[in-house]
C-alpha cells in the first residue's frame, strides 16, 4: 500500500477462529497509540497527533461503528502515549485517564524528559499530573522517547502505583497517587533492553510485571525479542516470561472468560525494525502481526497485515489494536494515516 493513500486500506489477515474488522480507518487518527475500556462499548485511544489545530494531540472516543471524537478540547493536550483509566483506591481519581506525555510535539518533544498528564473525561479537563524523575548517575538522564502506561492492578503487589515506560532510557517509573514519581526499574544491555509496553500476571504463584523488550530489534537487528518478568521490588529477572520474538510491542492478557484461549497474553509485533517514515519508494512493509503465547511460552500468530501495531487491549469481548502508521513525534510525519484493528474470536 502507497504510503500517503488513506482510502487504500490496510487488508489484516486474521487466523483460523478470530475475525478482523477495521474500526478506524486511515484518515481520521494521526498516530493512534493505545486503548482503554471508555463509557459503554466505546473506546479510548491516545493519538500523539499531528503539530497543528486539529492534529493536536488528544485521546478519543471511539464508537464501534467507529466514529470518532474528541474526549479533550482540541489543543489542552500535547502528545499522550500510553493511557489508562484509574482505578479505585488512586487518590480521588476513579475512572480518569492519566498517561506518559511529551512536554511538547514532533521530534523535540520526544526527545525531552517525558510527564504524566490526568483527563478528566466528564469535563474534557487536562492537567499536568506528574514530572517523570531523571535517571542514570546523579539524575542525570532524561525520560525519553514514551510508550506504555499501566495502573497496577488492585490487590496485587503493584497496587496503588501508575506504572510508565521511556523507551529512550530503559527506564520504567512508577507514580503515586500524590503526584511522586520515582524510578522503579531500568532495563538495559546486557539484559534485556528497549522496554515498550507492560501488563501484569502471576507467574508461578508470584505477582509479575511483564514488559515487552525488543533487546535492539527496534532500530536494527539486535536478535531475540522477549518478555520480561520484573518482581514487585523492582527485580528485572533472568528468566523471560516468553521468548523466539521479533520486535514486540504491545500486550494484554485475555479475558478468562474470553472463548478463545482466555487467560493468556496477546503480544503486537512489529517483525522488524520500527518503521517511523517511508522508505523512499513511499511504500511501507505490512509484516506486522498479532501473537498468541500460550501457557509454555510459544508464540502462535492471530494477525497479520499490520505496519507499525503499538498497543493492544481487550475491552470486553474485543481485542482493539493501534497502528500508528508512519510516526509524527519521531519520523516527522503529520499525516492522518493511523488506523485501529478490532479482533473478535469467531464464537463471540
């Protein structure tokens, strides 16, 4: 598919037993990043957006007819990226949106230390929540390039704490309902490394963090991608909790209820290096895809057809997957070419 063409549409190949629909077509998001469970079957996702008026970035409403609008007023946001919703028990803020921010758009926002930001999505109401602490020696290194945010679940060890992750330095920092932030845990080579997206579980009776880590497949070869497990006390583990990957990205835990292998994780993968602008042949490579880890740690693929998938969740019976197409923070490209993939098992 030409690169700049939003009514040439990406063609997602879902396996045996899913479907896939295109909920939000290019042409309407800039840089869809992440979804959240809205109001009703509405979803929200984070958008970092162009630089300009309506391209600003926000997080939207999106209906499963997908239609889409604003939950912010245009403009009072400037580039979300990972999002989720609060639960109870985080301050007074039950069911508002907080997220890793760029202090400013394109290129110079994203190499700039990062923030949390708090939607209120009964006013449309955007406030600074949070300055994410530097890292490395003496504070010294900014939070760069964000990705993921995670509130920790509630009755698990990482209640009670926002969770985010800075690609740029490794770092994964963990936010209090008080506004603090400290740096929870810095994953780097030899280790694993290049954290982008987290979700929790249990793991041989033990409460885990795992994080998606590409170990260098983000920019170049670097070889195996995995997920790694992190201990609440911040311990980044020896042991990945999956391994045999490519570049992966987002992940989620199914439903237990989900009919199609309910309980397990759901992995985005880029299979290659990010592609943040167009080759020069204007043409991007559609061999990003959807994984299935089952209980032994093998990756099965669900979908196929994706450019450059970011985030997943489920939200009710439907797993929602972002891609952001070409980038605007990083690759300069202001352009509304972002879509959104929603995948169902053929029994929902």
């Amino acid at each position: 598919m030409a690169h700049g063409h939003p009514d040439e549409l990406p063609r997602i190949s879902a396996a045996p037993g899913y479907r896939a629909r295109l909920l939000v077509s290019p042409g309407r998001l800039w840089d869809p990043l992440a979804a959240v469970q809205g109001d009703g079957n509405d979803v929200w996702v984070s958008d970092d957006g162009g630089e300009f008026g309506e391209g600003q970035g926000n997080v939207y409403r999106v209906s499963t007819q997908g239609s889409v609008t604003p939950l912010a007023t245009p403009g009072d946001m400037t580039a979300p990226i990972g999002i989720d919703r609060a639960p109870e028990g985080f301050g007074p803020y039950s069911g508002q949106v907080f997220g890793v921010s760029q202090q400013d758009t394109g290129r110079a926002g994203a190499g700039q230390n990062h923030m949390v930001v708090r939607l209120d999505p009964r006013t449309g109401i955007v406030e600074r929540f949070a300055d994410l602490p530097l890292t490395g020696p003496e504070g010294s290194v900014a939070n760069t390039g964000g990705v993921g945010a995670r509130f920790g679940p509630p009755e698990s060890a990482f209640e009670g704490h926002l969770f985010t992750i800075t690609i740029g330095n490794g770092a994964i920092q963990a936010v209090a309902p008080d506004g603090t932030a400290e740096t929870f845990a810095v994953l780097a080579p030899p280790g694993p490394s290049q954290p982008m997206w987290l979700a929790f579980g249990t793991v041989d009776g033990e409460d885990r963090m795992l994080v998606t880590t590409p170990n260098g497949n983000i920019y170049g070869s670097g070889g195996e991608g995995t997920v790694t497990q992190i201990a609440p006390d911040g311990t980044v583990l020896d042991e990945p909790f999956a391994g045999g990957l490519g570049t992966p990205t987002g992940i989620d835990r199914a439903p237990a209820d989900w009919p199609r292998h309910g309980g397990e994780y759901f992995v985005a993968d880029l299979a290659g290096p990010i592609q943040l602008s167009p080759p020069e042949s204007g043409m991007g490579e559609y061999r990003g895809r959807v994984l299935r880890i089952d209980a032994a740690g093998a990756a099965h693929e669900v979908a196929s057809g994706f450019l450059t998938p970011h985030g997943i969740r489920f939200v009710g019976q439907r797993l929602i997957v972002c891609d952001i197409a070409f980038d605007f923070s990083v690759g300069g490209v202001a352009e509304a070419d972002g879509f959104v993939v929603e995948l169902t098992p053929d029994s929902a």
